[in-house]
C-alpha cells in the first residue's frame, strides 16, 4: 500500500493535467511536466507504480 501511495505522491509532484475532465471531447486536455525527463526517469527507478503509470498512454 506505501508503493502506491508514494506512486501516486510522485505522478503528482512530476505532472500537472491541464484541461477539463467532464469534457469528453476537448481538444486541450493533456499532462504537462513540471520536472525533467530525467528526474522522471530517477523516480521510475524509485517506485514501481510511477513507473506502470507513467509508462502508460497518458
């Protein structure tokens, strides 16, 4: 249960969802990095649910 609670803790300091959620069809939903690619990567080596979910298509 820590894995997935750090897992999650970890996705949120990395990104940040910009857009609507209760809109289906907008175009600008996305996730933005808010840290570098390589600091994701450290933290994919860290925690193994970071990594299935960031792994996934976003």
């Amino acid at each position: 249960m820590e894995e997935l609670k750090k897992g999650i803790k970890l996705f949120q300091s990395a990104y940040k969802f910009n857009g609507d959620l209760k809109q289906i069809f907008e175009k600008d939903r996305h996730f933005e990095k808010l840290v570098e690619q390589k600091e994701i990567d450290q933290m994919k080596t860290e925690n193994k649910f970071f990594k299935f979910i960031v792994e996934e298509e976003l």
